[in-house]
C-alpha cells in the first residue's frame, strides 16, 4: 500500500527521536484530513487546506505521500485498522463465532464503525462516512491493491471468526478468506448505497438497524453449517 514512505534507519543514537518526529508529522497529516472530511467532505479536502491546518509545509507533505490520493489511503488504512481493533475487542467478549462475525456485519451496517451513532448522527462523522464511500468506489478502481491492503485487517479478522466456526460446527467447510471478502463486498455495497442516498440529510439508523439484521441473515444462511 502506497501510504507513507518508509522511514531510513539513521545510524545514530538521535534515530528513534527522529523516526518518531516523522510519524507524529505523519500522524498530523492523517489527522487533518479526518477533520477536513469531517468538516466539509470530500471538497474540504486538499493538499492545501492540510498544510494550513498542520502548519506543515508542501515539502513534508510529499515526503511522506506522493498526492492526494495517498493521504486518502492513509486515512482508510488508519480507520480500518482501528475499527479492526474494535471489532477484535468485542469479538474476543463473545464466545460464539456466530455472533462474533454477527456483531462484525451489523457494526459496519448501522453505523460505520459506530462513529455516527455516538455522536447522534450529526457530528462530522456523517460527512466523513459519504466522502470516503464514495472515495472507496473510486479507488477501487484505481488503486484496487492499496486498497486491499487497507482492507486486510478487517478482512483477517472476519476470517478468523469464519475458520472457528467452521472447527465448532457452526459454519460449513470452505475457504475461510474467500468467506470472509464474499460477505464484506455484500456489506460494503450496501453501505456505500445507503451512505449516499444519506448523503446531505441525517442518518436513518432504525432503517440501518433493520438491513443489518436482514444482510446478516442473507450471510448466515450462505455460512450456516
């Protein structure tokens, strides 16, 4: 995934202090771009109006990402990752893969990751949710292996509850990984198409709520032992 560059190893006793100057820099950036698309959406974000809001200048920019795009990706790669995490916390509660990979389905349906919910749907978060949806078909595209990679957390961890489910029983045989992306790409879709036909109004979570529990019934049927 083309997201920042790699840091040289500085043969110096100063290297780790500097390694950690470039991800706070690097982290500053990512972060400006969360509250530009909270803010604003998808037109709020440019190079531009980063580097005002970071007080960084175009040079650390492209240190670190050769364009927009790559900042895009960031963005995705950072939320991705934290929202596995997430969902690695809740899992780990239950004790049924069933429900785990349930809990997994519905989080991503009602609310993206849970983001807008909290904050009563009227927060940046909405904004946000639509610019990188619509960000997300696009790369898809474009970018189809970065943004694999982006995914792939998410993705090993829906796996993992498929291959348990599969060694209690509860799942049939097949491919674990290949289970786990045929039902995020049903997910997902569906996101991506409710997400913009929210666009530029509030989020109808009951209606979420409800196409949650009717997509993870479609699943559950395709999995069920």
């Amino acid at each position: 995934m083309v997201t920042p560059r790699p840091i040289p190893q500085e043969i110096s006793n100063h290297s780790e202090p500097r390694q950690d100057g470039e991800r706070d820099r690097t982290r500053l950036l990512i972060d400006a771009a969360y509250d530009l698309l909270d803010e604003a959406g998808l037109e709020g974000l440019t190079i531009r109006a980063v580097l005002a809001r970071t007080g960084l200048a175009r040079r650390a920019f492209y240190e670190r990402f050769q364009g927009k795009d790559d900042l895009v990706l960031a963005v995705f790669d950072s939320s991705l990752r934290a929202a596995a995490m997430r969902f690695g916390d809740i899992t780990r509660q239950v004790a049924s893969p069933t429900e785990a990979l349930r809990l997994i389905v519905s989080g991503i349906v009602v609310g993206q990751f849970g983001e807008e919910r909290e904050q009563g749907g009227r927060s940046g978060a909405h904004l946000r949710s639509a610019a990188l949806s619509r960000e997300h078909l696009r790369l898809a595209q474009s970018r189809p292996a970065e943004l694999q990679a982006a995914l792939q957390p998410l993705l090993d961890l829906m796996a993992t509850q498929v291959d348990e489910g599969m060694k209690t029983g509860e799942f049939r045989a097949a491919e674990a990984h290949l289970q786990a992306r045929l039902i995020y790409n049903l997910v997902s879709t569906t996101v991506h198409t409710v997400l913009l036909q929210e666009e530029g109004r509030l989020p109808d979570f009951a209606g979420r709520e409800a196409l949650a529990g009717a997509i993870w019934e479609f699943c559950r049927r395709a999995i069920v032992a």
